[in-house]
C-alpha cells in the first residue's frame, strides 16, 4: 500500500479525548496526531483549551474519556512518570527554575549526570555538556551565570534545553516566546526547526500568528474544547485570516487601526529619574489623552522605570509630578492614590489574587510585594460585568476562583481590575502578552476609549504592530536611559530599531 520511506511514524495519537471541569468542558472530543520531526502548531482564544491539553499529555490531568497512543503504547491517561518514560517533555510558561544556582546546573538538575553521581559530578563536566547542548542549538548562553541574573530570554532557553537533556521524543513548548524580544523569537524559531529535524515531535503553543506559521509544519485549531480544523504546510499556504477566522468563529480584523482623538497639554512628568548609578537619568512628560509607547529591548530597563514610577523599585534620585504637583510615590500605595496604576508584567506573581474569585480580583486594587495592604473599592457587581463582557473574559461565573482560568483569561483579569480603578495614568507592561488575536483588539479598543477620555497611558510594549498602531508618540529605552524619541510622524519599524541600537 503506501510506501513506507514515504510515510512519516506517528508517534503521538490523541483520540477522542473529552476534560471537563466544573462548568466548563475545556476539551470536547478532541483528536490530535503528532509525527516524528515536526512541528505542530496548536493554536486557539484564550481559554480554548490548549493547556489542558498539554497538561494531560504530561500526566498532570487525566482526562474523562478517550485514549492516548505514544510510542506504540495505547493509555487511558498518562501519569507525570509514564509520561516522562515516553519521552515527553514539557516547558511550561510558569515553569521556574531554581533561581539561585547556574544555568548548567539547572539544566542537569534532576538527570542522570547528578543524580547517578551525586557529590562526585564535576561542574566542570556540567557546564561543558551544558555548552555542547547550547552550541548545538545554535546559541550562545552564560552556562555559568546564575540563573536569576539571565536575561528572560536566556532563562527561556536554558527551559528548553534542561528538556533536552532528557533526549525527549515529544517537546511540548506552551508559548514559548511569551517574554521575547523580536530577534530571539527567531532564535527560538531556529532551534526549534533543528529539535524536529533530528526527529523529535514539537507541539507548540503560540498566540502570533507569525511566528506559529513561520515555525509550524501543521497548525491545529483548536476552539471551545474542539480541534476545527488541521492545516498542512505542504498543502497549502497558511493565511492568517482563516486561522483567526476559524479560531474566534467569526471573521477578524487582525490589522487594528486606533480612532484618532485629540490629546491635551502635559499633565505627567518624570524628572531625572534615576536607578542605575552608570545610566544618564530619565525625563519625559505625558500629555492628557496621550498613548505613550515604550520600546526597546528586554533587560533595557523598561519594567524597573515603569516600577520606579509606581513606587514598587528603588530610585536613585527623580521626582514624579501631576499637573505640576510633585507626587513622587515613595510606594505603590501612594501612587495609587495619586492615580496611578501599574499592569505589571509578571501578571500572575504580583497582579493577582489567584484564590479569591474574578469579581474581588477586579474590584479590589492589590499591591504586589508590599502584599498586606490593598484597596476596596466595593464598587457595583454591574461594572465587573460589563468588564468581563468587553474584554471577553471566560469563567463559569464571577465567582470562579481565578486560578481556575487560563493564563490568557487570568491576564484580561488584571487589566480589567486597573481599568475600573479609573485612574489618570495607567502605565502598562507587554500588556498583550498571552492574549489571544481577538481579545487584542478588545484590549486597543479599550486603550483608545481610555485615551479619548482624557487618560494617560504610558505603555510598554515589544509588539512593533502595537507599538506602531497605538502610540501617539515613543521613547526608546537602551541601558535604563532614554535613547531616542519619537514623533508621531517618525513612528515607523526602522525607526524604532535603530533606537534600540542605540543610533539617532
Ligand atoms: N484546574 C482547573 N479547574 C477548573 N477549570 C479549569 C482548570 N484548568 C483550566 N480550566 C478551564 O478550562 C478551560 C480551558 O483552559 P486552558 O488553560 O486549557 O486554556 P488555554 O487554551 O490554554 O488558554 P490561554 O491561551 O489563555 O492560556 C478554561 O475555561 C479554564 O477556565
Ligand atoms: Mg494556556
């Protein structure tokens, strides 16, 4: 019949699987294959179901019905063990290694080569394996370095290649980009091309369309618990419309063109903000209404300015005004008050209060690290509602305790919880990352109307089209000092590039 050398081996078999949690069946008759050396993308809205899927593929869930072949193997679900004896691997999001020892380290931690030998294991040969393994790769990384000290992109690598070490057949990558600047997507892109081709199957978990097309030999769409469509690389040429399309069930534009509104005089300043001994200090002012972008690369110092300005990181000189009034927050909670709201983000570790439910999440304003003090605003349940609505938040009910919701529908949480805070200068984080192509617009959308309602929003943001569509004007930050900025008319890619370089 077929021609064997032809026929690529099926390594993974996922039949008619069904999960269902309380109010909600987050897989419903789902069915997915994967073959030996190739990348298939899964994508889908937030909430659709994907890390469930995973999750029973490495045995941390176990589904109601349906059945599982891997390698010959034919389960009704798959323990943590009898996943990893099959040779799956997963690199989750949240995943979080040991910060305080070397990227070596961590990579081997747990296999054989410390285990076996114990005390005996040489650092030396560590970090040569370590260096082998990133070579191969194609990257460069500090094996050395301790692991909190890496750039999130480094730390993401060093991720991958701790589940390399283990020789999987199956690497699950759950968004893996998530915290990336441009160029290392393509780095992670590359890599991941290399993984298959020596024959190891990838699933991967992405929410730009881009990147899952670029990386993915076949795309399955998965919505509502159900996978609508497979599309084959070698068949077709993907289009990003029909992905979107068949993802949110309804046509989308992917392209957001922001509503144009006047923007007043500068009400916001920062004045000589200094935080890095060796960096020249930071000055710029916000006008009312203003869409502020801020780009650069990651380990800029973009997140620990936006921090410096709410309070939440140390300064070494600066001060902070409001309509020429200095109200430089000594703390978060001062500068809530004086109207300030930070969307870190790390949303999961300081924007959330991952056991109580939606509703107090959104109505209560909490103050990461400091912890103990936050602000009940108790407003109407009807306001939480229309948030939910807007944003597109799924959750059985408002009551949910948030850690129930997917990582997507977690984030439109915090962002939900700032917006009905009502304050003046919202300063926001990668505010778009882990959300999917819908709820992206939704999110502009509200920006737009904040900004025509006369709020600031100064936003950080590594999404060029974002950056691009949204801003009114953009500064570029390189090693905590502001090296270029740009005009409306100046906005464009190039430009914005050749900031982060540093060039004027
Ligand atoms: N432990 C759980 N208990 C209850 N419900 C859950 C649990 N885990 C997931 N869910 C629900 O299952 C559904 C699917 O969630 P899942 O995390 O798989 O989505 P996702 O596709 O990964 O979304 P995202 O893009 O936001 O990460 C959601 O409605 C979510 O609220
Ligand atoms: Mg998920």
């Amino acid at each position: 019949m077929e021609n064997k050398t032809l026929e690529k081996e099926k390594i993974l078999d996922v039949k008619n699987i069904s999960k269902e949690f309380p109010g909600v069946k987050a897989l419903n008759n789902f069915n997915f294959d994967l073959y030996k050396g190739e990348v298939h993308g899964l994508i889908g809205e937030n909430g659709a179901g994907k890390s469930t899927f995973i999750k029973l593929l490495s045995g941390a869930f176990q589904p109601n019905i349906g059945e599982i072949t891997i390698s010959g193997e034919t389960h009704k679900y798959l323990t943590p063990h009898v996943a990893r004896r099959l040779g799956i691997q997963t690199v989750y999001q949240e995943d979080i290694l040991v910060p305080g020892i070397s990227a070596a380290e961590n990579i081997f931690l747990g296999t054989e080569l410390i285990d076996s030998k114990k005390f005996f294991v040489s650092y030396r040969t560590m970090t040569d394996q370590a260096n082998t393994l990133a070579e191969q790769m194609g990257i460069t990384l500090k094996v050395d370095e301790i692991y909190e000290r890496l750039s999130p992109s480094d730390q993401q690598f060093v991720k991958i290649l701790k589940a390399l070490a283990q020789k999987p057949k199956v690497l699950i990558l759950d968004e893996p980009t998530q915290a990336f600047n441009v160029k290392d997507i393509g780095l992670v892109i590359e890599m991941v091309k290399r993984i298959s081709k020596e024959g190891v199957g990838v699933i991967y978990i992405a929410h730009d369309l881009e990147e899952i097309i670029e990386v993915a030999d076949r795309i399955t769409v998965l919505r509502d618990g159900r996978a609508i469509n497979t599309h084959d690389k070698k068949l077709e040429k993907y289009q990003p419309d029909d992905l979107a399309k068949e993802m949110i069930g309804r046509p989308v534009d992917l392209f957001f063109k922001k509503k144009e509104s006047p923007v007043g005089d500068y009400i916001f300043e920062v004045r000589d903000l200094k935080i890095k001994e060796s960096a020249k200090p930071i000055s710029f002012r916000v006008r009312e209404g203003e869409i502020l972008g801020v780009a650069g690369l990651k380990g800029a110092g973009r997140s620990e300015i936006a921090r410096a300005i709410f309070g939440a990181y140390r300064k070494l000189g600066g001060k902070i005004f409001y309509k020429g009034k200095n109200i430089t927050p000594s703390n978060p909670i001062q500068a809530v008050k004086s109207g300030i709201a930070l969307l870190t983000e790390s949303k999961k570790v300081d924007g959330l209060f991952m056991g109580l439910p939606v509703d107090h999440n959104i109505t209560v304003v909490g103050i990461d690290s400091i912890g103990k003090l936050f602000l009940s605003l108790g407003k109407e349940r009807k306001l939480c509602n229309e948030y939910v609505n807007k944003l597109n938040i799924k959750t059985p009910s408002l009551n949910k305790e948030i850690r129930f919701l997917s990582g997507g529908n977690q984030q439109k949480v915090v962002i939900a919880k700032w917006l009905f805070k009502g304050v003046n200068i919202l300063i926001v984080d990668e505010p778009t990352h882990g959300i999917d192509v819908n709820a992206k617009t939704e999110v502009y959308e509200l920006f737009t109307e904040l900004a025509a309602s006369g709020k600031s929003i100064i936003m950080i943001s590594s999404e060029m089209p974002e950056l691009i569509s949204l801003s009114d004007r953009i500064i570029i930050i390189r090693n905590y000092e502001i090296s270029k900025v740009l005009e409306k008319n100046e906005i464009n890619e190039e430009n914005i590039l050749s900031g982060f370089m540093g060039g004027n």
